[in-house]
C-alpha cells in the first residue's frame, strides 16, 4: 500500500479515527492489526515472515534477559544476530549471488522478476530494528519487552516498517504506554508534515524520474553535459523521494500521538562528507556508529598496542579499517551488486582521505587567507562535498558496476560547443517525452533550492526560526499552493518510492 494512494489516505483516516475512540489500553491491538494488514496488502505471504521475525526475536530477548553473566547474554545476542542475518541473506541476497560472483554486470536486483517474487518489503529495515534490539538488551541499557503486543508493534509499527526511520527500542516502546489523547495541535502538525511529504514525492520526485531514466537508460544519450545534469537531479530525486516518505511517516506517527525520529537534517548544505552522513538517512547512520563501526573500533585498538605504525598514529589506522568496513557493508545492506559496494567503498574513501588530510587541508586554508572568508570558505566546502557526493550517486543509480563505470568515462565527452547544443535539445525532447511543458519542468526546478531553503531556515530547529511564526494568510497560501501542486502534477500512477527496493 503506498503512502501517496487513495487506498492509504481512506486506511489511515480509518484507523485514525478508531484509534481515539478506544481505550488507550486496547490501542495497541488497533495498532498491530493496522500494521499486518499494512503489511498484508502487499505480498500477504510475506506475513508470514514478518511474523516470524517477531516472535524470533521476542523470545531471544527474553533468553538474553534469562542469563546473568555477560558470556550467556552474549553468546544469545550472537545467535540472534546470526539468524537475523540469515533470514535477511536469504530473501535479499540468494538470488544475486551467482551473480555477484560472476562478475561486474550484476544488475541491482537480479533478475527483476524473482526478485519482486523473493525480497519482503522493509525487511532490511524490521532486520535491523531487530537487531538494535537484541543488542540494547544485551548491553542492559533497555529491560526487556515481556509484552509481546507491544513488542509487535515497535517492529511493525506501520508508518515506519517498508523505509523507516529505523527506531531504537528505548525510543519507541515506552511510548506504546503513553496515554496519547486527541491533541488538534499535534494533529494539525502531522498533517502539514505528511502535506509536506506529499508535495516533495509527487511535485519533485516522480517529475525528475522520467528525465533521470531517459538518460541513464539510454546509452544514446550518454554525453558529459546531460549526464552531469541527470546524475544532479537523481541527488535531488533520490533525497525528495526518501525524505518525502519520512515526513510522511513521521507525520502519520505524530497524528497518532508517536515520535518518530528525523531521519534528514539538509544533507546537501553539509561542508564534509562526515557532516553528509551525520544528516542523511541519519538512524541508519547512527545505527552503522554504533553496531559496528565503534564496536570494531574497540576490538582492534585492544591488538594495536603501538602508538604509531610507519609514522601514522593508531588512531588513524583504527579510524580507516573500521569505516571502510562499515561502509562496505552499508553499500552491501543496500543492494547485492558491486555498484552498490562500490558506492560504499568511495564514501569510505572520502572518509579515509578526509581524515588522514584534515589538518594539512586547514594548513592550506591558512595560507591561503581563504578561511578569513567564512562565507566563502563555508560556500566552497558545501559546493565540493556535493560533488562529491553526486559523483558517488552515479554507483546507486547505474544498474550495475560496468555501467557505473561507462558512465563514469562518458563524462568528459560531449562538452564542445555543438555537442552541448545537441544536448540542449535532447533534454528538450526528454522533458517534452514526460508529458511536461519546458516551462513547467523549469518551474519544477526552481522548486528545489525552495525547498532545500524552506527546510533549512523554517524547519531547522536550531535555526530558532519556524514557519508557523509566517503571517497566517502566508500559511494557508502555502498550503493552497501545495495542494494545487501536488494535483496538478501527480500522476494517476505514482512511481514506488526508491528506497521500496532495500
């Protein structure tokens, strides 16, 4: 069931209003059926794996809470990991292995048909929410869920099971016991931040997927000016995309009375690519910190007794191993191609060389009087990390490695002055193919550096700044306009959300 269908709204209206008339002890029962039935709409057989994932790990919980000795409890945590990895290796990597070690020309999902066949929705995402909670009860930093309703619905809870925001059990579960009452303020902010989601999925994403396609799809059209173009919008569509289902989710949670957490912090004004991964997809950036990039942090700076290795102190050997593994398998979390590992193995490289050269970079800056220009200095730190991460969102977005890498050699060509007119009005026919006027798509354009501006000076909270202090005739011309927008340029058939596929 997609959040931007007629199906949905009617759902969630539904459940919404049932859910403030029941009791509040009752509430969660609401709840776990909503989300099953969610969940069922879309391949009901993969119910059953869901459910299955519940109750596994409802009971390793349990046996981790049984024993008192950290060997016991770690020995369970363990096994439960195994296992959650293993049902996860299953449906979202048996069918792209042969693949994968054939060779380069691995595609993102195998073969598209089996793969719609083999891979649950959101299993990545309840894996890993499994995960963090074997793991926090482990650590004892949470007690363990006995209700096994209430633990149901942490795991399934249904605006946030297909992408997310990958919560932590000491987040979400005490709020299951919260007596959410009917609050218009809440509910009015829910509904502005799903309005919000809406306009950034259908006015901004969907129009730029027909364009990126007809690009990337198209070896014709492979010259170094319209792929340059494709690559920085697919940045703009991928962030539209993902984050529009955020506040969406978010927005549905807050109407019911939950928390979810934000997930997005304006990635694209980052000055590092420390600083990107700290605001994009942020719980899984914290989720990568803190299970498996300082856990393995730890176990080698037990082995490294020496202070410095061929002139490199320990920290930055600890710093390089440790995220070039985590990345490697963030980029393998998110697909089983060599596109994706790849795409993990440039930020990994990023990260490395951005470590290992941070104080000779502020040497440079120095001398060369541009840090005095903070404006300048903070432009010029956004604008190439930017690039940099465009240039890696050509690994996400190419259908596999040999492709990434055609892609990549094709950039430089093309930049002559015929070959840009020729590019010119090839983006024209594209535009005109999507169904869209020039002027229209233009318009879609100029929405974004809106948008990227909206969310950072209205929405920031550090910003101290709030759209709601807007004049209240400036509010509601707002809303009107998004609305008019988001009917005016949805189409009857929305395209699945990127983030479907992991």
């Amino acid at each position: 069931m997609l959040f931007t269908s007629l199906n949905f709204l009617v759902f969630f209206c539904v459940i919404t209003a049932i859910y403030y008339i029941l009791p509040y002890r009752v509430r969660w029962i609401l709840l776990l059926a909503a989300s099953l039935f969610f969940y069922l709409f879309s391949i009901p057989v993969y119910t059953i794996v869901l459910v299955g994932s519940i109750l596994l790990n409802y009971i390793l919980g349990i046996r981790i809470d049984h024993y008192d000795k950290n060997a016991g409890r770690k020995r369970v945590m363990i096994l439960g990991i195994a296992l959650n990895l293993l049902l996860l290796a299953v449906f979202r990597y048996a069918n792209s292995l042969p693949g994968i070690i054939s060779g380069f020309h691995l595609s993102q999902s195998g073969d598209p048909v089996m793969s719609r066949i083999i891979m649950p929705l959101g299993i990545s995402f309840f894996t890993f929410t499994n995960i963090s909670y074997l793991v926090e009860i482990k650590r004892k930093n949470i007690p363990v869920e006995k209700h096994l309703g209430y633990f149901a619905c942490y795991v399934s809870f249904f605006p946030k099971l297909i992408q997310g925001p990958i919560e932590r059990p000491q987040h979400f579960l005490p709020q299951l016991r919260e007596k959410h009452v009917f609050d218009y303020n809440e509910v009015t902010n829910g509904i502005r931040l799903m309005l919000w989601g809406f306009f950034k999925k259908l006015v901004i994403a969907d129009q730029l997927s027909g364009m990126i396609n007809a690009v990337y799809d198209n070896k014709l059209n492979w010259q170094g000016p319209l792929l340059v173009v494709a690559t920085i919008l697919y940045a703009f569509q991928i962030y539209m995309d993902f984050s529009g289902y955020i506040d969406i989710a978010r927005g549905a949670a807050k109407i019911l009375g939950f928390r979810l957490n934000r997930n997005f912090n304006s990635p694209y004004l980052s000055k590092s690519i420390k600083e990107f991964w700290a605001r994009w997809h942020i719980t899984l950036s914290q989720w990568l910190r803190d299970y498996i990039f300082l856990p393995l942090a730890y176990y080698l700076s037990d082995r490294m007794k020496k202070e410095k290795y061929a002139g490199i102190s320990t920290e930055k050997y600890l710093y390089s191993i440790a995220i070039t593994v985590t990345f490697l398998l963030c980029g393998l979390w998110h697909g089983a191609g060599w596109n994706f590992i790849a795409w993990g193995g440039i930020f990994a490289v990023y990260l490395v060389i951005g470590s290992l050269t941070e104080k000779p970079k502020k040497r440079f800056y120095r001398k060369t009087g541009l840090i005095a220009y903070k404006t300048a200095y903070t432009v010029l730190q956004v604008i190439i990390t930017f690039l940099l991460v465009c240039f890696a969102w050509i690994f996400f977005r190419a259908a596999d490695l040999g492709t990434a890498i055609r892609i990549v050699s094709h950039l430089f060509s093309g930049w002559g002055a015929d070959s840009m007119i020729l590019s010119l009005h090839s983006l024209q026919g594209i535009i005109s193919n999507q169904g869209v006027t020039v002027p229209e798509s233009g318009f879609v354009l100029v929405l974004i550096p809106c948008i990227i501006f909206i969310e950072y000076y209205f929405r920031d909270p550090a910003s101290g700044k709030s759209f709601f202090n807007l004049p209240l005739s400036v509010r509601w011309g707002a809303y009107y306009l998004m609305v008019f927008l988001i009917f005016y340029f949805g189409r009857s058939e929305t395209n699945t959300f990127v983030y479907f596929q992991f």
